[in-house]
C-alpha cells in the first residue's frame, strides 16, 4: 500500500497531511493523486461517498496551480452550499502551508458583494454553486478565463438537482484546453453525457463496485402503515437513546414537517432543507456536529455530501424517489471505519423497492419489527442505569448528602434505587403502555379490500385542478397518495373533470386531507380541497361551477415558510393518532435523558454528549 510520499506530493501538503491526521491514502486517492500530478488529463472517477475524493482532486489542484499568481486557476464545482463550504474548508485545511493561497467560495443565500471583493483579492481556486456562480460571470465579478482545472463534484447529484444548464453555460466561459474532473457517486446516463460532452478522453477511476454501498453500514426495513410512519420514527428514535442520526424525507415540506413534530414531542430535531435561510441552516448544522441535535432531518439535496462522524443511524422516513440516492443517504453512516445502521420506514405499497434496492446495493436488508412500548422502556431504563453506572461522581454533592440521607432514612437501597429509576421510567411507560403494535405482517391482505368500503363511511372532496392541470385519474389518485402518505387504495372513486376533480378517502382521515390542503401549492398556484355532499355514487357533482375552474385563492402567501417558523403553529397540524401524550420528562427530573430536553428552553444545562 502507498503512503502520501509515494503519491508524489510536496511537503507543504505532507505536512498538512500529517497535521490532519491521514495516515494512508484511500483508495480513490491512491488512484487519482499519482495520475492527476502526471499528466494533463481528464478523469471520470467514481466512488461513494465518505471515501476522500475531496482530497482526491484537492491535493493535485493545490499542487498543480501556481500561487505565487494571483489568476483564478481552479474551479470546483459542487451542488449545495453546505457541500460547497465544506470544500471550501478542506482545501483551505490542505493549503494552510501553501504560502498566499487564497480560496473563496461562492454560493447563494449570502451577499454576492462580499464574495466578488474576496474573489478580486485573487482567488486561486474559487468553489461555486453553480447558481451563483452563473450569477457572477453575468456581472463580470469573476473571471474564469485562464482556469487549468475544473471540478465537477457530486455531478450526478449536480445534474438531479437541474444544473446541467448552468454548468453548461458556466463551462463555456472557460478555456477549451483545460483539465476537467467529474466525481460522482453514481454513473447514470446524465453523468455520462456530461463526460462525453465536457471531456476529451477522459481516464476513469471506478472504487469498489460501481454503486456499491459502504461495507459498515447495515440494512434494516420496518413495514408499516402509512399513516403511523411517524409513531414508528419515534419509536425507532426511543428504542436507541443514543442515536445521533439523519432522517431522510422525500419533499421540504415532510423535513420541515416532521422535524417539528419532533421538536414538539420533546427531540432534539432540526430540519435541514433548501427553503430555510443559509443563517438557519448553517446553525443547524453547528447544531448537529456538536451534537445537540440528536435527529437532523432532512432533504437529500440539503444532506448531499455532509460528513458528520458517529452518525449511528440513518433513516429514510420515506424512500427517495429515485432508488440510487437510497446510497447517499446511508453512506452518512458508516464512515471512517465505523459501524452504521440504515433504516428504511416502508409501508407494503413500497415494500418492492427493497428488492430493487438490495440489487443495486449487493446487500441484503434484515426485516425487523418496530419495537413494542415495553421494550421501549427497558432499552430506556437500562440506557438510564449504565449511564449512571458510568457517571462521575461530582465531589460538590458531599454537601448536600447529610439532608438527603436524612430525608430517606428509612427508605432501603432497593426502594431508592426503584424510586430513583420510577422517574425516568415512568415517563416511558405511561406514554407506551397502551400503546398499539405497528408492524404488518408482509403477507396479510388486511387494505384489500378497500375499494369496497360503504359511501357511508367515506369523506367526498372536491379538488381544484383537473385535466388542464394534466392529471387523469391516476396521476390524480397517485398525487394524492404521495402527497398525503396514504396507502394503495385509500383514495378512491376518483372522479376527473376539466378544470376539478371529486375524490373519496375514509372518513377517519379527512381531517388530515383538509388540513394538508389549507396551504399547498401545486406548480405555484394553491390547490383548494373541500368536503363535498356528493358521495361518488350515482350522478357525479361533474356540473359544480366553480367560478372559471381555476379556483386560485385570493389569499396572501403565508404559506410554509413564514408559518412553519412559528414554533407555536402547531394548529390542527398533528394528526389525531399522534395525539396521545408524548413521553415528556416532568420537569423535576434533572438528571436529563438527553433527548428529552425542552427545545425551548436553551439555557437548560445541556449533558455534553459522547
Ligand atoms: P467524499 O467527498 O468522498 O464524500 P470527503 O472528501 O468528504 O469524502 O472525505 C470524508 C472524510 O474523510 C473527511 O472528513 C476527510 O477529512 C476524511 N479523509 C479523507 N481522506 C482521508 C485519509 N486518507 N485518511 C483519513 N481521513 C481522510
Ligand atoms: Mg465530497
């Protein structure tokens, strides 16, 4: 095996390399270091996530370019700003030897001004959104006509997120004879386009299998019903107290959702998602890496690349629309040698995207059961007795134990130790004791029959869009189960008109119908939904008039983002099956579990964690 001497590297960057930590170049690097220093060469490489590619085509970049000029030499292209500051702060921390080098990174969200005066200063290598940067060769603050080497990294995840445009336009702003460089993740057909198109016979580097998961991480899948994937997030979060982790959800809208669920039922949850302000999310982050978030939740594109150590536990919430990003997001687990676990939440109308998934990924999943409330409460209760076993014993206590002891002379060590242990657990066991099991069993046929359920007991909608709007009665009913997370056939009867449509689900659930309708946008326009007499049977409502069909509310915007911010705006947002009290800790319980902790009160004396 080779050691970064072998790869060709000067001291400057031995030394920051030492200064880091690495000892032995991974794979990609080993591979990509000795022949990006060689030769003047295109590459396509190829690996996971985690794996190093930052040092990868870092360490060639900082070596190859010229520092004593002040010219834009490097430019690194990455999809997030979060991906694009991490960069920014790895190069910087290969480069700290590397006398007058200057690198500056550019991304939206925050002022454009400040970044063209760091980029005049003389930027050797600028790291870029694409977005911004598009921005900025339009106003001419930068220029990149002299650049030698370009990055494009996460490209697949670049081109899923539709930058395939600006990085076109971006491209051809720089010199034809530069090297170009593609990391990705995954090599579908859009990577190889953009490799076909960007570069001139490009080397490939592929590490591992292509789109093979990382070996550390393990593969759990839980079977639920749609409607209790939130109960289940809880129990899975209750069942590991230790869990630091990333919850994956499919839209904005579920993150933000579902993180403040978990901030009101007591978690230490943010959410991490492209509609909050680049100040939010940079606390977030700092938030999570020092680990008071205990469950970031989050979007893919949000989360793409972020290398956070110790994540135990990823959870996909829901599973990505497209099966090669279920990769991504387990790969935040399991780095650098350690061991992980990826859990998907599916209800049985997903359940054969498994398959597909353990195809691509080479690994099996294990089916596991969502762990019942008592069971729960002992995985709490013996979390809650090594931690105190463990504990330190603070010297300050001495003073205050003559009043304790006196208060339980006559109490006997085994009914200290149970009273002691009765207030953590308690809390745990009147919150789970009644509780439901969640799990259905793979086989059963038990929503089968749906289809058949009596008018009496179904809810009737009508709905403003229609087949202008270009759904049919699928797309319709197949809308309206992602959007509200239901099941194969609990939206039926679904009547299409012009500009409206009629739907039908159960009753029990036409609260959550209405209520997730009273602020949702459909390709920029609100789409209305309201119960309606007609029941579907018979004669259709098809000549309800609605006023020109296109039924857009005359309403102010105050939709997600400025309402989801009010902590207090938890109106009719929880569902009635999320109701029951969650497993607060009453307040006299000071030795915190730390989960636990009350968001609002940030001054609680926080347990450092690990
Ligand atoms: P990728 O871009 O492939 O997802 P990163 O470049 O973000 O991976 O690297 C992941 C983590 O591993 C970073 O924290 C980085 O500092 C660390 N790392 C990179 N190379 C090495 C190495 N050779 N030895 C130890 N740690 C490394
Ligand atoms: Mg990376």
């Amino acid at each position: 095996m080779n050691t970064f001497q072998d790869l060709g590297l000067n001291d400057d960057l031995l030394r920051a390399i030492t200064d880091m930590g690495f000892e032995t170049p991974s794979e990609v690097q080993d591979k990509a270091i000795p022949l990006l220093l060689e030769s003047e060469t295109d590459l396509v490489a190829l690996a996971q996530t985690g794996t190093g590619k930052t040092a990868a085509f870092g360490f060639p970049m900082l070596q190859k370019i010229d520092i004593s000029s002040r010219t834009t030499q490097g430019l690194i292209l990455s999809p997030t700003r979060e991906l694009c500051l991490q960069i920014t702060n790895e190069i910087k921390a290969y480069g700290k030897y590397c006398k007058g080098l200057n690198v500056v990174a550019i991304y939206g969200g925050s002022s454009i001004q400040d970044q063209a005066r760091d980029v005049k200063r003389g930027a050797q290598i600028i790291v870029a959104t694409p977005g911004r940067m598009k921005d900025m060769i339009s106003r001419r603050m930068v220029d990149i006509s002299k650049i030698t080497y370009s990055v494009l990294d996460e490209a697949d995840e670049m081109l899923n997120m539709g930058f395939k445009e600006d990085i076109t336009e971006i491209l051809s702003h720089t010199p034809s004879d530069k090297n170009t460089w593609l990391f990705s993740a995954t090599m579908p057909k859009e990577v190889a386009t953009i490799a076909k198109k960007f570069m001139d016979n490009p080397k490939e580097i592929t590490v591992g299998n292509k789109n093979e998961g990382s070996t550390q991480v393990s593969h759990e899948y839980y079977l639920v019903n749609s409607r209790d994937r939130y109960q289940a997030l809880k129990r899975l979060a209750d069942a590991n107290p230790d869990i630091f982790s990333v919850i994956f959800c499919r839209t904005k809208r579920d993150t933000q959702k579902v993180a403040e669920q978990l901030i009101e039922d007591g978690y230490n949850a943010g959410a991490l998602h492209g509609d909050l302000s680049q100040n939010q999310r940079d606390l977030v982050m700092k938030s999570f890496r020092n680990k008071q978030i205990q469950m970031l939740v989050a979007t893919d594109v949000a989360a793409r690349g972020i290398d956070v150590d110790d994540i135990t536990h990823v959870i996909n919430y829901q599973l990505p629309d497209e099966i090669e990003t279920y990769n991504h997001r387990s790969g935040r687990t399991g780095r650098a040698g350690k061991t992980g676990i990826s859990m998907v939440i599916v209800s049985k109308s997903e359940v054969r995207k498994i398959k597909s998934i353990e195809r691509i990924i080479k690994k099996d999943f294990i089916k596991k059961e969502i762990p019942d409330g008592m069971e729960i409460c002992e995985v709490q209760l013996m979390s809650l007795a090594n931690k105190i076993h463990s504990t330190e014993i603070n010297p300050e206590i001495d003073k205050h134990l003559d009043s304790i002891n006196t208060l339980f002379e006559n109490t006997s060590k085994d009914e200290l130790i149970q009273k002691f242990f009765s207030v953590e657990f308690s809390r745990f066991f009147n919150y789970y004791q009644k509780s439901k099991d969640l799990n259905v069993a793979e086989n059963s046929r038990d929503r089968e029959s749906r289809e058949h359920v009596s008018n009496d007991n179904a809810a009737r909608f009508f709905i403003n869009v229609g087949t202008r709007d270009g759904f049919d009665w699928m797309k319709l009913k197949d809308f309206l189960k992602e959007v509200l997370e239901l099941g194969r056939d609990d939206v039926f009867k679904v009547d299409v008109k012009e500009s409206f449509s009629f739907f039908n689900t159960e009753k029990e659930i036409k609260d959550k119908v209405l209520a997730f309708f009273t602020d949702y946008k459909h390709d920029g326009r609100f789409v209305n939904v309201e119960e309606t007499e007609n029941k579907g049977g018979g004669s259709r409502g098809g000549n309800r008039s609605r006023g020109g069909g296109g039924g857009r509310r005359d309403r102010k915007d105050n939709g997600f983002r400025g309402d989801k911010r009010s902590k207090s705006g938890g109106e009719g947002r929880r569902r009635s099956s999320d109701s029951d009290s969650k497993p607060r800790r009453s307040s006299s319980s000071s030795y915190s579990s730390d989960r636990k902790s009350d968001s609002s009160s940030s001054s609680r004396p926080r347990r450092s964690r690990r």
